[in-house]
C-alpha cells in the first residue's frame, strides 16, 4: 500500500512530465532508460492515468 505522499508525488511528476512533453514533443523521452523499449505515454494517457490514480487514492481513503 502507498503512503498518502506517493501518489500525490507520482501525479505531480506524471503532470510535469506531461508539460515537458507538450513543449518539447517525444524526443524529451530519449535517454531515459525506462522509455528504451517502450513508448512514453501521451498527453491525453497520462491525463487518463492521473484520473485512475486520483479514483484509487479516493477508494482507499473511503475504505
């Protein structure tokens, strides 16, 4: 189970993330190994996944 500061700092990196890739398009992704074989996730994606996050962090909080 996380913390409740995990997911809070998660959705700020996935959000800063997602900025830098509106400025500066895919190539921002080059050189970090976790993008090697795999392809970076959207803008709309992440804004998808933050949701999902954000509905799991408000299900533990009810639970």
């Amino acid at each position: 189970m996380l913390t409740s500061r995990e997911p809070a700092t998660v959705l700020a990196a996935l959000r800063l993330w997602q900025r830098q890739l509106a400025r500066e398009g895919l190539a921002f992704a080059d050189g970090f190994r976790h993008f090697v074989d795999e392809v970076p996730l959207s803008e709309p994606e992440i804004d998808t996944l933050c949701d999902r996050l954000n509905d799991a962090d408000v299900e533990r909080d009810i639970a």
